[in-house]
C-alpha cells in the first residue's frame, strides 16, 4: 500500500484572503498593494482576467480595470489565515507542510513553477490510509476548510507531491480529484510542461525544442535528458513519470505570546492607546515571566476602523522578557504605526520566537567607581582559598614587537600582595 498525499489549493489566496477581511463584494475586481507600494502585489480572478498580475504599477490598474478596488494590506492578515489552515488540517493529522515564504529575490538558476494563479499550497501526508478513506478524509478536509474560514480549495489526491500538485491544479475549488497508484504516467502525461518547477533556462529550452506536455518530455531517454538539461531537468524528467520521493516537511509551530484589546469604539487618543499598550505590556511580562520564556520578535498590529490593518514588527538581537523592556519597546513600536486618520479599533501585541528564559553574564567591573577595592577583595580571598600559584598578572613589555607573545609578559601572584 503506498502513501497518501493531499494537496490543498487556493487560487488567488491573498487576494481572497484580504476581500474577506475587508467585507468586499465577491463581484468587485480586488487588487492589493503593499502599504505606501506603488505596485500591484496580489489581485484576484477577475482583475487577474484584465492582466493584472503582481508586479504591475498602480497606474496600469486603473487604465486596465477602472472599476477595481485597491487596497493596501500587510502579510499580517494572510498569516493569520494560515495558521489558522495549519490548525485545521492539524486535526486530522499532524504531517501537514505549509506553503513557503516568498523569497524577495528569486535566484535565477531556482527552480520554481509558473504560478498564474497566485495560489497557496498545502500538502498533508496521510501515510499509508487506503485509498477510499483518504478520499473521504480529503473531501472532509474540503468541507471543514469552508465551513470554518470560507475558503474554497482544490483537493488532489496521489501518491506523491507532484502528481497532488497537478491534479489539485487541474480540479475545480469545492472538488477533490483522486489519482490511484500507478496511474500517475497516463494521468500527468497531457498535461502542460508549466506544471514542472523549471529555472528560466529550462523553460526556454523546452520552448526551443517544442516539448510542450508532460508526456513529450517524459518520452525522452534519461541520457538525453541529463545532457541537455543537466541535473536539475533529470529531476523534473522523473516528475514527469509519476517519480517523485520528495516527503512532506510537517510545520512546527513558532511559540507565541499574544495580548489583545478590542475597543467598543475606535480610538484616536494617543495618550489613552499608551496607557492602554503600557497595560498589556506589563501583562505581557507577567505570562513570559510564569512561563519562565522571553522572546525575540516583537509585532505591534491595529485594526483600524476602515477593516484596514497597520503593525510594525522588530527582532531583538537579545530576547527580552523584563516588564520594563516590554513596556519601551511596545510603546516604541505603537509609535511607529501610521494609522492616519482612522480610529483603532484593536490592538494585538505579539512576541514570537520564544525561547527559555536564560540569564545574561553579568561584568563584575562594569562600574569604574569602587573597581580597584572590589577586585582587592576578590584576589585576597581567592588566593588563600586556592593558592596564589594558581593566578597571574598579565603586564605589558616590548610593545612594538611584531611577536604576539612579546608584547607581554606573566607575572606570578603573591600571597596578601596589595595593587
């Protein structure tokens, strides 16, 4: 019996993701940017339709699809909703791997796939379950997604990441597409080589030589592969076959604290969303402090009465748990936060990347005012305690010697000897 692997899809995530956030009509062209971005960072199918894609300025918008919506949204939202996708598909197992980060600057020779659809990738390994349980576990899976989040996803079902990939990709949202072992060849083969993960030469080269299916490519003999394409082509070749060994890399959750308020009213005060900051910093403090952990990254995110959300967010080079650092820091950043004229009506603090508390190597001699009778005192009784034979002065000698080991020379201690 081989594995079981499922592939959830949902086309235009962040796109979707923020129309819902925002209470927007399922019938309005949605384009997002990022707060103060001049360019399109995500839209939906419709605006996608009208060659909107990511990348595209502002002002191409607008000639293109005057009727679109343009709102500008952080990656806040979007990583609620998939922790919040993790936390489902967790309850039926806990081998769920979630989309990866987009990396700012692509590498050229990396592989990766078209993605038209500016999708979100999950995949759950169901290890050896029989094929009709799995079914039914995907369709399940389908069905809670929508009823919890309200998120249509593509479901395929195979034996390996690839063959789920292809056949989530070629299923409509709501459906699940299941392909039974050893059909994995004969199902891949009419499909479009821009499945494949391809670096840009690859993809050129297929186009040059008219590989244009899955199955065109697959015909091709190993040898013929590896000398034309190199390493990378003979991996995809064998995707291409249905041969894909590539296991599922089960998401580990990252410890967060988190404080929330919610106001009744939305609130411009400044004076009063301080207080308010300072009292959930001092709270923050409290539960790090019984959990005995301090943390490393601090985020600061308001919704605002526009359904818009605002945050800012800094990693410490030391993690920090203190009421009196929190209480600096938190404030610090709620200053940071450009809100306009929009009153807040939340406000979410976070600390994230967690770690146990540990205590900091504290300098005797950090102080200069009292240094000299401090370290009298010490050298006294450390050396009756252990012997002055066990310590040593350090003093400088030949100071311009080109010699390490010139430059200084050791000098024994003696027994009650003053500085």
């Amino acid at each position: 019996m081989s594995n079981q692997l499922v592939c959830v899809r949902f086309s235009h995530f962040s796109a979707e993701v923020a129309r819902q956030s925002a209470s927007i009509a399922a019938d309005i062209p949605l384009v997002l940017s990022a707060p103060g971005g001049r360019k399109v960072t995500a839209a939906c199918s419709q605006a996608a339709k009208r060659g909107i894609y990511p990348g595209v300025s502002l002002r191409h918008v607008r000639a293109l699809c005057p009727e679109a919506q343009i709102i500008r949204v952080e990656e806040s939202c979007e990583q609620e909703t998939i922790e919040r996708l993790l936390s489902i598909l967790a309850e039926f197992t806990p081998l769920v791997e979630p989309p990866p980060p987009a990396p700012a600057r692509p590498r050229k020779n990396q592989l990766r796939t078209l993605d038209n659809q500016q999708a979100a990738f999950f995949y759950v390994d169901l290890e050896r379950l029989a094929h009709a349980e799995a079914v039914a576990l995907a369709r399940q899976m389908g069905s809670t997604i929508r009823e919890s989040i309200g998120l249509a996803a593509g479901i395929g079902l195979a034996a390996n990441k690839f063959t789920a990939y292809a056949a989530a990709m070629c299923t409509q949202p709501s459906h699940v597409l299941p392909i039974q072992a050893g059909d994995e060849a004969a199902f891949l083969s009419p499909l479009s080589v821009t499945l494949l993960p391809m670096t840009e030469d690859i993809a050129w080269r297929l186009h040059l030589l008219g590989l244009t299916t899955l199955g065109n490519f697959a015909a091709l003999p190993s040898s013929a592969v590896l000398t034309q394409f190199g390493r990378d082509g003979l991996f995809i070749h064998g995707l291409t076959n249905g041969q894909d060994y590539r296991r599922v890399i089960p998401y580990r959750p990252r410890l967060v604290e988190r404080i929330t308020r919610d106001f009744e009213e939305a609130l411009a005060d400044r004076t009063v969303l301080e207080a308010i900051a300072r009292s959930a910093a001092i709270e923050l403090a409290a539960r790090l402090q019984a959990k005995g952990c301090m943390g490393r990254t601090l985020t600061m995110r308001l919704r605002l009465e526009n359904n818009t959300t605002r945050e800012s967010r800094i990693t410490l080079r030391q993690p920090i748990s203190g009421t009196a650092n929190l209480i600096r820091m938190v404030q610090a950043r709620l200053g940071q936060v450009r809100t306009g004229r929009a009153g807040i009506m939340a406000m979410e603090i976070l600390l994230s990347d967690l770690i146990p508390y540990a205590g900091q190597q504290l300098d005797l001699f950090a102080h200069n005012i009292g240094g000299r009778e401090r370290l009298q005192k010490s050298l006294g009784a450390l050396t009756h305690r252990y012997g002055a034979d066990r310590f040593f002065w350090i003093e400088a000698a030949e100071r311009e010697s080109p010699l390490l080991e010139r430059r200084f020379r050791v000098q024994g201690v003696q027994v009650g000897e003053r500085l």
